[in-house]
C-alpha cells in the first residue's frame, strides 16, 4: 500500500512539474488526463479564474475535475430516452458545465500533493530540491456532510525553500435564511490558529449595468459595470463601505447593442468591415439596407438635390437632418452624447446615402457611374473637407478644373473608393465626440486615425476607437461620472489599444474615489458582500461571503423547494448563496 502510494505522489508530482515547465517555456498545451478519471489544468495569470468569485485568486493554479463521460453507443429506443432527458434538462436550466470530483477522491489527489512537496519524505524518487509547484484546487461535489465544493492547497515557503502547506476547504449552499455574527467568525478563526488578535477586511462587488435580452432572439450582450470596494476594518455582517474604502470600476462593453445611441454609428461600422472584408477576400456579404429605394435612384436624387443648390448653401444641412430622421435608435433625452455632425460634406453625405442603400456590386458600379458623370458634365461642384487622399475627394478636386482623370470603375476600385470615403467619415466623427468633450487630443488620437498605415489596419484602428467610444457612453449614460473621471478612463483605453489588439471581452478597471460613486451603491444591495478575516498571514483566513448568485460552476448549491416561494416574492429576494472558506496550516519542520 505504501509503495503504490508513494509511486502515486512521485508520478503526480512529476506530471504536474512537466506541466509548468512546458508553461514557462511558452509551450501552450490543452489539459491532461491524470489515471483516467482526473481532468488537470495549469491557469495561467490573468486567465479565467473559477475561484476568483471566491478568493479573489489571480495567480498560476491547476485546477482539478472530473473527466466527462464520453458518450456511448446506445439502441434506438435509449436514444429517444436520452434526447427527452436532454430536452428536460433543457427545460429546467441544466446546462452541463465543470464536473466535480468526489470529496475522497479530492483529498487522495491533495494528499499526493503534499507529500511530493515534505521535505522530510527523503525516500520518494524526486529531485532535491524539491521544486515547490503552484496551488492545487480540486472541483468536489459536496457529498460530505459539509457540503465541500472545493478542496486546496498552497505551499508556504521561506529563503526558497518548502517550510509547509495550507489547507483549504471551501463549502457553499443556497441560504434563504442565513444567519452569521462576524464575532463568532473572528472567534472560530483565533481558536483554529491559536491567534490573540485578528482583523476583518471587507470586500462588496455593486452591480450598475447589466445587459438584458431584447427579446426572444436577439440575447444579451455581455455589457457589465461594477463596482469592487474594499476596505478595514468591518464592523459587522453587510457593513457598508464606509467613504474612506479603496473603490474600483470594472468595465466592459460590448458594441451593437441596438439600443444604444450609438447603433446608427455601429452601423457604419459594420458596413464598413463588410467593404474592407470584401477588399480583403473577394467575397462581399452585403448587409440589408436601411433605405426602400434602389441604391442608383437614392444617389441620383441626391445628386439632383445637390444639383438645384449649386452644390453649395444648405446641402450639408438638409442631408444631416435626414439622417438624423433616420436614425430612429437616437433617444433625444440622450442625443447630446452623441450627434450627427453637422458640417458634413459631399463625400460624407454620399457615404450615408451608399451604406444604408448598397446591396451589392453592380449597386457600388452603377451609383459612382452616376456621381463620376455628373462631375465631369459639371453638374455639381460639391465642397469637400481639406485634409483627405480618397480616390473619389481627388476626382472632385480635378473636377473644379474641368479636367478628371479616367476611372475604370472594375475589380476592386468601387469598393476600394467606397471604404475610403467611410473612413473619412467616421475618423471625423470619432475625432468630433472625442475633442467636442474635451477628452483626447488629436495628439492622442494619432495612433487611430493615421492614414500612414494600409487601409485594412486603417480600418481595424477605427474599430477600436469605435469600442472606446461605446465604453465612455455607457458609462456617461448608466455611471453619469465627472469629467475627470471620464477623462481617465479615455486615457486608460487609449493606453491599452495602442499596446493590445481589440478585445471586447477586456475588463477595464479605474481607481475611483468611493464619494464619487456613492451615490450608486450606499442605498443599494450588493451583487456579493465577502468578509475575510486573517491575522496578517496572507495565506491563512477565514473567509465568509454572501452573493445573488451561485458562485461555483459545477454545482447546485444545494437549491432550495422553489414551492415555498409566494406570488409576492422573487428569486433574487428570496435566494442567496452563502460560502465559507476555512484553512488548516501544516508545518513541515
């Protein structure tokens, strides 16, 4: 028995050795199978964390869980048995997630971990020194009478050599009524550790934004802003953060929500990527237009408009109240964060009139066929801002002069002067929010708006500056922040996409002063409230927390009768989960 479980640890050990080396080496491996039943994988800092709803951990981790069963052939008749159950399953919520191991076999695998790292374990076949592994946390499955859903363990080392290991379990269940009393905390912690004095350090997590369906078949985004404070000491259970606590806004916006004041920029956007996409590919998927008319007929008629105003005089005007008029997602109590321009010219106009009526090729041919021979017959001198290097922009300045240069409007010169002309346009728009509000410079915009760089990357900087855009109006719709405040997080956004590619998934974080916010949470209930009591040992606490949510994945909760609840009640007042993190400190030496 023992040499099979010494053989175990030094196998494990190993195994998981192999793992990090292969991670620091930047070798990227999907996770191993551990003796056919255990799923083993290494999280790398600033990865997807499943004990971050707990914890708060961020640091390199393996997590532990139970291998999915892999399906079986089955007759006719189990098949029909397996869809109804997978309908009903359906029915009721159950998505299949994370697999927890049982609560034995998670303490075997922590007790493996442990002594490949005791020093005083000479006889195992392992290299001396032994090289100390990142914490170990093993999904459980709440069979014990405890209801543990996690099991862990970190290492304590001193002068980089192995001096013990800290235990931890984790238990969690669904609480309509819980009762607590944080003396009894500090108390159970001082007895366990054998502490004379301990302090209590709080955390809440407010949430301000959360995206909700806009019916049936367009979901959710994945819009969110919360808050984070933290603070000490606590005063008691749900103590509400005092004014003097460190607060933290995390933000993360997804674009095209078609709600939003900005879905008629997004828009453009989109037509756009389709432009550059097709320049790219060959392949163009044309999106459904907004206007009723044939593309051809809506440039022409514009043309005529133009023609009657000598290109001159109301123009610019007239088209931006069109547009105006056909942005329908433009909400007027919140139109000032974001208008049409009204400066726009000949280019920028026809780009409105192109994008929301072009379905195809012959549509791009036929409407620059039109506008090419109206400017050669002189039938418009349509003005134009300074400053732009478009095919179609030099065309109209040829044109003053009676004299233009011939076009073969074939391959991919119509998408091409398509894709130029709403470049143009949303540079200038972007360039208007972000100057009129007094939040960037065009020293600070450079990065995004310069045409030094080819057209597809062009394109893909504007996408950016577009999701920056849709960050600062959530926020200035749903947080109302002071200008300073906006002012830095524009500043932060701009930072991170001069360094990183466009990630909609990003969480941004902004240092706030809480009397800034307050207004936001001192009345409201917090999405989680987490007290954790310690002694100044980072490693060893207690940890008691109270959410809306379940806070692990692979489990239950252990959900309460949903009979008992009344007609006058709901989920969210009714349920709350509550966890308890607890710790045992064994020293090696």
């Amino acid at each position: 028995m023992w040499s099979r479980m010494n053989r175990a640890a030094e196998e494990f050990y190993t195994r998981l050795l192999q793992e990090v080396d292969e991670e620091k080496k930047g070798i990227c491996k999907d996770p191993f199978i551990y003796e056919a039943d255990v799923h083993v994988q290494l999280i790398g800092k600033g990865q997807p964390n499943p004990l971050k709803n707990i914890l708060n951990e961020n640091d390199v981790i393996f997590i532990l869980e139970k291998v999915p069963l892999e399906k079986e052939e089955t007759s006719p008749v189990e098949e029909l048995q397996s869809e109804e159950t997978a309908i009903s399953d359906f029915s009721t919520g159950e998505n299949v997630g994370p697999l927890a191991l049982p609560v034995g076999r998670a303490r075997q695998l922590i007790g493996l971990y442990t002594m490949a790292h005791n020093p005083n374990m000479t006889h195992l076949k392992i290299s001396r020194p032994v090289t100390a592994l990142p914490p170990l946390w093993v999904r459980c499955d709440s069979s014990d009478p405890e209801g543990t859903c996690w099991l862990g363990a970190e290492l304590i080392t001193t002068n980089s050599s192995i001096a013990g290991i800290v235990l931890y379990v984790v238990s969690c269940k669904a609480d309509k009524n819980y009762s607590v009393n944080l003396e009894d905390l500090k108390n159970s912690h001082k007895k366990r550790h054998h502490l004379s004095t301990v302090t209590a350090r709080g955390f809440a997590q407010y949430e301000l934004l959360k995206s909700t369906a806009l019916d049936d078949i367009v979901p959710a985004s994945q819009t969110a802003i919360t808050l984070d404070i933290s603070w000490s000491p606590v005063d008691e259970i749900l103590h509400i953060p005092p004014l003097s606590s460190n607060a933290t806004l995390n933000i993360k916006v997804e674009s095209g929500d078609p709600r939003s004041p900005l879905s008629h920029l997004h828009r453009e956007l989109k037509f756009l990527l389709v432009l550059a996409d097709g320049l790219r590919t060959g392949v163009t998927e044309w999106p459904a237009p907004l206007e009723a008319k044939p593309a051809a007929e809506v440039v022409q008629e514009f043309l005529n408009d133009l023609n009657k105003l000598d290109g001159f005089g109301d123009s610019a005007k007239k088209d931006t109240e069109t547009v105006k008029h056909d942005s329908a997602a433009f909400d007027r109590s919140i139109e000032c964060l974001f208008t049409v321009r009204c400066d726009l010219d000949f280019a920028e106009q026809l780009w409105c009139k192109m994008s929301s009526s072009v379905i195809s090729y012959q549509d791009l041919v036929k409407c620059f066929t039109l506008i090419i021979q109206s400017l050669q017959r002189g039938d418009v001198q349509p003005w134009l801002h300074s400053g732009s290097n478009s095919l179609l922009s030099k065309l109209i300045h040829q044109s003053y002069h009676g004299t233009m240069d011939t076009v073969s409007l074939s391959g991919t010169i119509p998408v091409q002067m398509l894709l130029e002309v709403g470049l143009d346009k949303l540079k200038k728009d972007y360039i208007s929010f972000f100057i009129g509000q007094e939040l960037a410079s065009l020293n600070h915009l450079e990065y995004f708006i310069s045409p030094s760089v080819d057209i597809q990357e062009q394109v893909y900087r504007v996408q950016k500056l577009h999701h920056i855009l849709e960050i600062l109006v959530s926020c200035k719709l749903f947080i109302k922040p002071q200008h300073e405040l906006l002012f830095s997080l524009t500043q932060s956004c701009i930072k991170y996409y001069k360094q990183n590619p466009l990630d909609e998934q990003h969480i941004f974080q902004l240092p706030v002063r809480p009397t800034a916010v307050k207004s936001l949470y001192q009345s409201e209930n917090p999405q989680k409230w987490r007290v954790e009591i310690s002694s100044g040992q980072k490693k060893v606490k207690t940890v008691w927390q109270l959410s809306d949510s379940p806070p692990v994945d692979h489990l239950n909760c252990h959900k309460p009768d949903f009979s008992e609840l009344t007609l006058n009640s709901s989920l969210e007042e009714r349920i709350s989960f509550t966890s308890m993190v607890t710790c045992s400190q064994v020293h090696f030496k």
